[in-house]
C-alpha cells in the first residue's frame, strides 16, 4: 500500500509540473512580446527620425535653389520700380518713355535669363510690356479689376504687403507655364501703379535641379493654403517632412518623402530587430521550460544579451554623431576661409569646396554637371589650370602660378594629396587673391572702390545690378530732360560710359567674388575723408557745394574702409537727391 500510493503521488505531481512549465512559457512569451513590441515601436520611430532628416536634408538642396532661382530674377523688379519712381514728363514725352522703357527693360532682361516678359502697369493698367512680341494682348488690362478674383486677390495683396508677390504657375497664353512676380510702386507716399515680370517656370525648375530629383525620392510644393503647386502630389500623402521656401509672398512649403514610403526604408532594419528579439523571447522560454532550476542563470544572461544591444546600439550612435559633427566641422574651417579652396579629383571633379569658391565659380561639389572645376572655368583658364594638373601628376610636387582675372590677380597652389600606395589620387587647390598686394595704377582705384561698394555693401550678388541700375537709370533720365545741346549733356554722356566700364566690372566680380570677406583695419577717418572728395565731386551738380571740415586732431579707428566710403558716398549722393 505505501509504495503504491507513493507511485500515485509521483504520478500527479509531473503534470503539476508540466502545467507550471507551460505557465511560465507562456508568462514569459506574452511579456516578453509586450517588451518586444514597445521596443521595437521605439526603435521604429527612432529610425523614422533618422531617415526624416536625411530627406529633409536631400530635399533642403533643391528648397535652397527654388528660392534662390525666385529671388534672382524678381531683383530686377527693384529697378523697374526705381524707373517707375523717376518717370516724369507731359504726354508729348510718353514716345521717349517708352523707348526708355524699352531699353531699360532689354538691359534687365539681358542680364538675367528665364523671364518672359516685363510690363509696367500705373494705376493698375499695363501701359508698356518688353517684349510686345507675343505680347500684343497685355497692354490695356486692368490689373485691379480683373475677371478672375484670384488675380484681383493677388494684387490687393502685392499692394497691401508691397512687397515682390507671386502667383501662379498657371498656363501662359504665348504657350508654357509661368509664374507672375509683381510689385506695388508709390510715389511720395501715393499708389502708383504696378511692375510686374513673367517667369518661365519650367526653366526656373530646371535650373533648381527638379529635373534630377533622385528616382527614391517624392516632392511637392504647396501654397500657404496646401493647395498643391507643382511635383508629385504623392508625397503630400506619406507624411511629408516640410519645409518653407525662402524669398516667397505668399508662403510656399516644400514637401518630401520617400517614393517607398517611410515604412519601406526601416522594414529590413526593423525585421531584423524583431525577429532577434523574437529568437531570444522563444530561446528564453524553451530554456524556462527545459531547465526551471536555471531561471537565475538565464536572466542573467538575457540581461547581458540585452546590455550588449544597448552598447551596441548606442556605439553605433555615437559613430554616426561623430561622423557627422566631424564633416560639419570640416566644411565649416573650408567656408570660414575667405579664399577659395578645393579638394578634387585629377580629372578636376570637385569632392569637397567652401563657399568663397562656390561662389565665384558656381561649382556644386554634389551636383552631377556642376562639379568640374576644369567645366566651370574659362577655355583659356581651363587650359592653364589642366597644364598646371598635369605638371602636380608628372613630378608630384606643388604647383604654384598666378592668373589674372578682370583685374584680379590670383596665386593659385595646388598640392598633392599621396594615398596609401603612394599614388597622387587627389588634388588640394588654394587660390588667394593677391590684388591688394600689388600696386594699382590710379585709373583702377576708383573701379575697385566700385567692387568694395558692391561685394561689402550687403554680400548679396543682386546688390550689383541695383546700384548699377540706378546709376544708369538716374544719368538716362537726366539725359532725357536736358536737351540735345545743353551744357551738362557732355557730363551726363561721360557718366553712362563710366557706368558702362563699371557694368562690365560689376558682370566679372559677380563671375568670379561672389562675396568678400570684410577687413577692418585702423586708419584716420580724416585721411578716408580726404579721398572721398575725388570720387564725390564729379557726381554733384554744378550748383551743389560740397565742403569738407576734418578734425583737428587724427582720429584713428578701426573699421573697414570700403564699408566707410560706401556709407560716405551715400550721404553725399542722397544730399544731392534731396536738393531742390
């Protein structure tokens, strides 16, 4: 009887057991999946992070040439609008302001491309548009009481914000579609009227790179309303990442994703993740439900298994971070150069370039096209600079030349980069301008204060073009008063052929020193003064009177010279202006 009911008892207690080992399987299985699926949730989202800012940092490239493609032709309203303010005259004068206009207008449109046509509207009706070919239907349209309310919207809003406004794209009737940039005029405080300019969109997008969005990659541009503008109207339903063009009345955004979707690019990432995690979750609960007594030993190896992932992941993250504050850093030293320096390959593919030669040489290290410095320059310089290439691939040494370039002296050094074979595989160029080292001629001083007005005034390439714009068109318009034999005309003719040779300057620096870093040094405002009444007084009338009272004493200060003579010459010329 003992051993018989002891055999019972054995008996009962291994299906006890077995219960408590499905228990504790299955226990184990549904917190483990709980922990597994919040896990895997946060590293999803993780992930999504991650790739959200490489697409906004893709897209970034092509936001930052849409605005600067908008913004460099609707510059040249500012000088229509300039034309608009200085337009006097009776009726009998309206034949000589047309073909000022036309002039004028032939001037803008030759120094900029993609812009359609331009027209002036006072009072809100066209009155003039350059070209009329192809136009011959503008002029006479109300602008103000136009049919279409969303035209009618759009003017009232140019007027109110008078700022540069756009509308469209919408189709053309001279066929393609474009854009209409406008800008409100007034005069002593009154409206005017309007100038506006036609943009050809699709040469705007070209020139932006929407042509060349990568095949991976979805984009859109919306209005200030989301209505939708141009791209691909996919991405607007893929949770975009946005961002606002800049330069733009009314808002646009700039929408991207991927063409995938966001979920396509971390699946394999996170498949991965999940189904590691899922072999150590059922791992862990075959080796719970084999061998209970070694629970302890287990946890304890799940704990490490899961330290080891953290370390892991968060090495990994570390690596990323440092690799990218690392190019950071790099192209920050190169942009904080002020000359123009490069690494490239020996065919003179451009790998890494600072802004100053981006600037000047319009060379985009990551657009396909754009990225040859040999492409970008001149035949003649490209020909020096391939010799001078081939010279560093000969002997493997240095190179050092110099060129000149609209006046410009340049020392150009282009080294050697030695891989590990000792091969040379890359090229390091540095080009200095050295002008100022050299001893100008005194007919060249009063260009390169032309320059320093320029490219200090405000760093920005379409300041050129307004201020020569309003020499000319100040000198025209005082040609246009005077008559053909009156006494100042021969001024007034050698005033546009100065403005003529600091044209063609202005054409060059904007070519090769798109921006020039500012050098203060300590000089007496005295002496700065003194040399400004050479370049003032050949710009004043006869019946101005320009009197100079320096300091008794020096006044040493440090400053930047040009920045000193521009604001000087400023005053002097808006005295004048302001004289009856």
């Amino acid at each position: 009887m003992t051993e018989h009911s002891s055999s019972r008892k054995l008996q009962q207690s291994l299906p006890e057991k077995l219960r408590s080992a499905w228990l504790l399987m299955a226990a184990i299985l549904v917190s483990g999946g709980l922990a597994l699926g919040v896990t895997a949730h946060w590293y999803r989202d993780f992930l999504m992070a991650g790739e959200q800012d490489q697409v906004r940092t893709r897209s970034a490239v092509f936001n930052r040439a849409l605005g600067a493609g908008i913004e460099r032709r609707t510059t040249l309203l500012e000088g229509l609008r300039s034309l608009a303010l200085h337009e006097v005259g009776s009726e009998e004068d309206r034949h000589r302001r047309e073909s000022h206009f036309e002039e004028f207008a032939g001037h803008l449109l030759q120094s900029i491309d993609g812009v359609r046509n331009v027209a002036m509207a006072p009072g809100g009706v066209i009155s003039r548009v350059y070209p009329l070919a192809g136009n011959g239907a503008v002029p006479g349209h109300d602008l103000l009481h136009d049919q279409r309310p969303a035209v009618r919207r759009s003017v009232a809003r140019t007027i109110a914000s008078r700022r540069i406004t756009l509308q469209g794209p919408y189709p053309l009737r001279q066929g393609g579609t474009g854009l209409v940039a406008r800008l409100a005029v007034f005069r002593n405080g009154e409206f005017w009227g309007l100038v506006t300019m036609v943009i050809d969109f699709p040469a705007l997008l070209r020139e932006a790179g929407f042509a060349e969005v990568p095949a991976d990659l979805l984009i859109a541009v919306i209005d200030g309303e989301d209505h939708f503008l141009f791209g691909d109207q996919d991405a607007l339903v893929l949770k975009p990442v946005m961002q606002t063009v800049p330069l733009l009345e009314p808002r646009w955004q700039l929408a991207a994703a991927p063409r995938n979707g966001w979920h396509a690019l971390v699946r394999q990432r996170l498949l991965l993740f999940e189904t590691t995690g899922a072999v150590l979750l059922l791992l862990l609960a075959l080796l719970a439900f084999q061998i209970l007594n070694q629970r302890r030993q287990l946890k304890r190896q799940v704990r490490a298994r899961t330290a080891e992932l953290d370390r892991e992941l968060a090495a990994r993250q570390l690596s990323e971070a440092a690799l990218l504050d690392s190019r950071q850093q790099l192209q920050a030293f190169l942009d904080a150069l002020p000359d123009a320096a490069l690494l490239m390959k020996t065919d003179g593919t451009v790998l890494v370039a600072n802004r100053s030669l981006r600037q000047r040489l319009a060379v985009e290290p990551e657009t396909p096209g754009q990225n040859n410095l040999l492409t970008a320059l001149s035949p003649e310089m490209a020909l020096d600079y391939k010799l001078m290439i081939d010279e560093v691939l000969r002997t493997g040494r240095s190179v050092r030349f110099a060129d000149q370039s609209n006046d410009r002296t340049f020392a150009n050094h282009i080294h050697p980069v030695i891989d590990s074979d000792d091969r040379v595989s890359r090229l390091a160029m540095l080009r200095i301008d050295i002008t100022d080292r050299q001893t100008l001629e005194e007919h060249l001083r009063q260009a390169q204060k032309i320059e320093a007005v320029g490219t200090l005034s405000s760093g920005i390439a379409h300041e050129f073009n307004n201020i020569q714009t309003a020499i000319v068109g100040q000198a025209s318009l005082l040609q246009m008063k005077l008559g053909a034999e009156h006494l100042l005309q021969k001024h007034v003719g050698q005033i546009l052929k100065a403005s003529e040779r600091a044209d063609e300057l202005t054409r060059s620096l904007l070519s090769f020193s798109r921006h020039q870093v500012k050098k203060p040094v300590t000089v007496d405002v005295n002496d700065i003064v003194a040399r400004l009444e050479t370049v003032a007084r050949p710009l004043l009338e006869p019946q101005c009177v320009l009197a100079l009272e320096p300091a008794s004493e020096p006044l040493p200060t440090l400053v930047d010279v040009a920045l000193i003579e521009q604001t000087l010459l400023n005053l002097v010329l808006n005295a004048r202006d302001a004289m009856p």
